[in-house]
C-alpha cells in the first residue's frame, strides 16, 4: 500500500464488501444478501462479493502486514466497513462457520481488537417492505 502520512499505509485489502446491484443502497438492503451468507460464504447472489471472497483477501493482506511490520510493541490498526471487519473479526476468532459474521454487527465508529473475542450475538431482521403489512 502507498504510504499516506506519518507512517500510515493505504490499503484496499481492508476496502468495503462489494455489493454488486445493492451498491449504495440504504442498510436494510443488507437483509438480502445476509441471510444467503448464512447459508453460504460462495454467495454471488445480486453480484456482491462473497463472504469467502472478503475473507480470502482481507486476511491474505492481514498476514503480509504482521510479516513484514509485526514484531514487539507494533500495532496493526485496521480501519474499514463494517462487512469487512466483521468478516475478519469471525475469521480470527474461528467461528465454526464464517458465514455467521453479521450476527455481530459493528455500531458506528465502534473499535475492537481482532482477538479472537466477540461481542454479544445480533440479529438483523428482514427489509421492511417484507414485514406483515407493508405490502
């Protein structure tokens, strides 16, 4: 990644989850491609990245980062969306199926180390427009 300033490096490993169709479109979107991923990280559907996809690239650069910076008193800052460091999140700490990684949601501007804890399990319903009643 390119040195921006002050020793911090750009990298578009950590990018935003591609969203295919729903790109840009309100949050709630979200609960078309979640509940797929529940069933599988290959999910395409709509043309988002999948799960596997995130995985593969965000940890594969996570990996090259701790070699060639880590070592005694370095610390790895990760700033990305939520999906992806999610993904990451359950990855690290070995979730039995990644595909699981929505039921713990970030909240806007949270922080959390990558160590293998995770927060308290959350549900995301279906979109509105789905629920009894409106239409």
């Amino acid at each position: 990644g390119d040195i921006v300033k002050g020793g911090v490096k750009k990298e578009t490993d950590f990018r935003e989850r591609y969203f295919g169709r729903l790109d840009g479109l309100p949050l709630p979107t979200y609960a078309y491609v979640w509940p797929v991923d529940r069933l599988t990280t290959s999910n395409k559907g709509f043309d988002v990245e999948s799960v596997a996809e995130v995985w593969e690239r965000s940890s594969k650069r996570l990996r090259e980062l701790d070699e060639e910076l880590g070592g005694e008193g370095v610390c790895i800052v990760v700033s990305g969306h939520a999906d992806t460091l999610q993904i990451m999140q359950a990855g690290r700490k070995g979730l039995e199926y990644l595909g699981d990684f929505s039921s713990y949601r970030f909240k806007n501007g949270e922080a959390r180390l990558l160590d293998g804890n995770l927060p308290e399990r959350e549900e995301m319903g279906p979109p509105e427009k789905w629920k009894k009643g409106n239409g």
